[in-house]
C-alpha cells in the first residue's frame, strides 16, 4: 500500500464517520427531546416532517440564519477559540474507536476504524482531558460573571470525576494487557455476553464508577451544576449566540456519543454479538460486515437511552454534594476495585 | 515524513515558547505553555514513546495547565504592567543566558555513552516500558512516587491549618439559617 492510497483511504474513512457522527449528534438531541418528552407526558417535537423527523435539520438551518452577536466586553481571541477547541475535542476521539470487524477490508486495511492506535484509550482520555479548555475558556472570556462561575464549576467538576473514570477504566486495561482498543474488545469476544467485562470480567463495579464518572465528565444530569438554569442562567454559554452555541451544544451530545462508544468498547463487548458462537456467522460478506456495526451501534444507543432516561427522572445535585461524593466514595472505590481486580489476576495466573 | 512531522512540531513548540516569553496577559502565557507541552508530546511520539507522549498530554496539558488557568481566571490577574528593567539586567543577562546554553550544550555534545535516538526506530510499547520501570528502574520510581506522597500530605496540611482557625460551629449555623428563611 502507497502512501497515496493510504491517503486517500484514510480521507475517506474521516469524511464518512464525521458525517455519521455529525448525524448521530444531530438525532441525538431529537431522541432526548421525545423521550424527555414521554417522560413529562407530552409529546416532543412532532410537526416537522414525519414524527417530528426533520426537526435536527431544521434547528440546524436557524442556528445557522440567526443573528450572530458578539458582546463588547468580551476577550474576543478565546472567545471564538472556545466553541472551536470544544467541538473539535468532542468529534476527534472518535478517530481511534474500532466499530467494527476489523478483519473486513481491503488489502488489510482495516475499514471500521480510522486508525488502529495502540494506545487507543490513552489518546481518548488525552483529548477528553484537553476539552476542558473549551468550557473554562468560555466563560473566562465571557467576561460574565455567571459564565465564570459555570466554567469554574464545570472545570473543577470535570478534573475531579477524570480521576475517577481513568481508574474505573484501570481494571479492564489490566486484564486485557493492552491500552489498544481493538484487542480489548477481541479479549472479551470469545463467549458473547459470558465474557464481557462487566459480567464475565467480574468489572461491575468499575462499570458502575464509570457511568457516574461519565455522568459528570459529560456536565450532564444529575452533574449538570454547569449550566444549572436557576442558579446560573445558562453557565458558561450565557454569551454565545448563533452557530457558536450550536457548536458547544453539539459538543455536549458528541462527547456523550464518545462516552457511550468508550463504555460499549471497555465492558459491553464493542461490536461482538452478546451470543457469542451460539449464532453461527453468516456467510454473506455484506451480512458479515454490518453485523458487528448494528451491534457496537444498539449498545451506544443503549448507553444514550439511559443518559437520556436518568435526566429525565433524577433532580441536581448540590454542588458540595458532588464533589464529596468524587473525592470520598468514588475514588477510594476505583482504587478497591483496581486491587481487588490485580489480586484476583494474580491468583488466577 | 518522520522528519516533516518533526520540523513543524518543534516550529510549534519553539514558537509556543517565544510567544510564552512575549504575551503580556498570562492566560495567553498559560495557552502557549499548553501549545508547547502538546508540541512536546508529539516529539516524544516521533521518538517511538507512546506512552510518555500520552501521559505528557493528560498530566502536563491536560491536568496541571488547567489548574494554572484556572488560578488565572479567579485571581483575575490583569495585564503585566511593562517595566523599562534595570540596565543591568540588560546588560548581564542576555551574556549569561548565551554563557548558559553553551555550557550545557557542550556538556551534552562531549558526554560519553549516551547513544542516540532515531526518528523511526519502531515503538516502545508500554509494556516494555512498565518491565523496566518495575525491575531495573524500581528503587528511582518508587522514591519518586513517596515524594509525590509527601508534597500531597504537605499541601493538604497546609490547606487544613487556613481551615482550622475559623470557628468551629460554621457549618450548622448556615443550616440553621437556611432552614431559616424558607
């Protein structure tokens, strides 16, 4: 393979997953719209096009024609930097999560991931680490009181819970030895839903400790003191208008597809079948390629039906309340399981 | 390519630098801090050390800058107020500066033994690394390790003895006074 068609291949991939992505973001929102919507007992949005269908299209086409303010007391560099940095953090990671068979493809050019990192989680949690900056810049930059408070809350809320999650995730890279993504799923492929990492992998707990860590990495409900409405008006994007408000909007939902990708990947088994052998593997080469996609895909709308269903029911935090519980409980617990997870290796090797 | 990745990076991570030294503002300081210790990162990558570069990401750019910003942000430090400087330290220091260097550099170029590093001599992978950090490097990474215990318990005491001088009742009354004005 040249370095050309490794080019070009690679252009392709890019541009196909970033417009699934984008997509998956757009509909995203109009799935919390109706299910929130079914929740309160009404009926969400359901006027443009068939069952409310087009409804992304549409807020994406005003957000686009309405006017765009940029208030006078704003730093104006990192106020346009921001939005950028925030968006562009939540759409990159996708680049190293495999979601699909790996072996389907030309000239043994993997076709379901971008590219194929050995330290795939790391570089995840490196670009999740640097979208901080979005949300703190924001509301700095802002110049508003309110957006300051929200991008300090939301800074210290998400350093805070980043410890957590990497820990939580430690136990699943200790028993399968690597950091590469693809050989973690491959490691829980074997006996369907028997040896994912949650059930079979005995990671729970840890499972447990990264949804509630995921919950507010994401600044989302129950952790949502960010934009927290009635305290904070809207928190760090009180001073966004237009596109530049749809792009952190788009970044909250990307980040939570990314969160969702991250949880199917580390304990539900990525794109393998939760039957395992007991379904033999179609023949069919296009059956046997989609297969694996429809699977990774219902997981991560499993994971963002559950996000959508916890805002829907669970009231806010306090504040103190959510730090304490990181700090206290959710660390210390991350750290249990980490050594219950290398003595229970250690014994078994 | 590994040598076109290279130049740019270190062109980023040379300007990051200068443009640390020049900005009057410290969250521009702080932002070009960030752009060098990514650049950093990268170089570290081209190295073949994949998992410092990632730790470099996570830890300095992603962790210990954000913290610095954000002391910037609630300090609300304002502009660098522009000194003329001292003539002497015009004087002595840009000859000390070029004095510096030229003694490291010479130190570094006459060394013995310290091998050299290619730009594509395969990867590093972490386990390799974490055999060597375990067996041969044990003793250095684990003194370290107590050291970053001590500096931890050090600042959290130092965050508890401001704490302990309030009064002790302060946190009843305010919910006492909540329950209050409800």
């Amino acid at each position: 393979m040249t370095i050309l068609q490794f080019f070009l291949w690679s252009l392709l991939k890019v541009a196909v997953v970033t417009v699934v992505m984008l997509l998956g973001v757009a509909y995203t929102v109009l799935l919390e719209r109706k299910l929130v919507g079914r929740i309160q007992n009404r009926y969400g949005p359901n006027r443009v096009g068939p069952f409310g269908l087009l409804q992304p299209l549409v807020d994406g086409a005003k957000s686009f024609l309405k006017e765009d303010v940029i208030p006078d007391g704003v730093y104006k560099p990192l106020y346009l930097l921001a939005p950028i940095l925030s968006l562009g953090c939540a759409l990159i990671s996708i680049a190293v999560v495999p979601f699909g068979e790996p072996s389907v493809g030309p000239k043994g050019m993997p076709l379901f991931q971008i590219s194929d990192v050995n330290i795939g989680l790391l570089v995840i949690l490196a670009v999740t680490s640097i979208g901080v900056y979005g949300i703190a810049l924001a509301g700095w930059s802002s110049n508003n009181k309110y957006s300051l408070l929200g991008s300090l809350r939301s800074s210290a809320q998400m350093i805070s819970y980043e410890l957590a999650l990497g820990m939580s995730l430690v136990g699943v890279v200790m028993r399968a030895g690597t950091f590469n993504l693809r050989l973690i799923v491959e490691q829980q492929a074997t006996k369907g839903i028997a040896t994912w990492n949650i059930f079979g992998g005995l990671q729970f707990v840890a499972f447990f400790i990264y949804l509630i860590a995921a919950f507010a990495e994401t600044n989302r409900s129950p952790f949502d003191l960010v934009e927290a409405e009635s305290e904070l008006v809207a928190g760090y994007h009180i001073e966004y208008s237009s596109m530049k408000f749809a792009m952190f909007f788009m970044a909250e939902y990307g980040s939570m597809i990314m969160v969702g990708c991250v949880a199917t990947l580390m304990f539900l088994g990525g794109w393998t079948s939760p039957f395992g052998d007991l379904i033999p593997a179609p023949q069919n080469i296009l059956v046997h390629a989609f297969v694996p996609i429809f699977w990774f895909v219902f997981k991560v709308f499993c994971f963002l039906f559950l996000y959508v269903w916890v805002r829907g029911t669970l009231p806010r935090f306090r504040y103190d309340q959510l730090m304490g519980f990181g700090w206290k409980y959710l660390m210390p617990l991350a750290m249990l399981n980490i050594l219950a997870t290398s003595i229970w290796l250690a014994y078994r090797s | 390519m590994h040598l076109i990745l290279f130049i740019i990076f270190a062109g980023f991570c040379l300007a990051g630098a200068i443009n640390l030294l020049l900005q009057s503002h410290p969250i521009n300081s702080a932002l070009s801090l960030i752009v060098v210790m990514s650049s950093l990162a990268v170089l570290y990558l081209l190295l073949g050390a994949e998992f410092l570069a990632a730790a470099q990401v996570i830890v300095y750019a992603g962790a210990i800058m954000v913290l610095f910003t954000f002391v910037v942000m609630l300090l609300n430090a304002g502009r660098e107020e522009r000194t003329l400087g001292s003539r002497a330290a015009r004087v002595v220091g840009f000859p000390a500066v070029v004095v510096i260097l030229s003694v490291i550099a010479s130190v570094i170029v006459k060394a013995q033994g310290l091998g050299t590093a290619g730009l594509h001599q395969g990867i590093t992978s972490t386990t390799e690394l974490s055999k060597v950090l375990f067996t041969e490097l044990l003793l250095p990474f684990e003194v370290t390790s107590v050291l970053i215990l001590i500096a931890i318990l050090g600042a959290v005491a130092l965050a508890r003895r401001g704490h302990g001088e309030q009064p002790f009742e302060a946190e009843p009354r305010t919910n006492g006074e909540r329950t209050a004005s409800k």
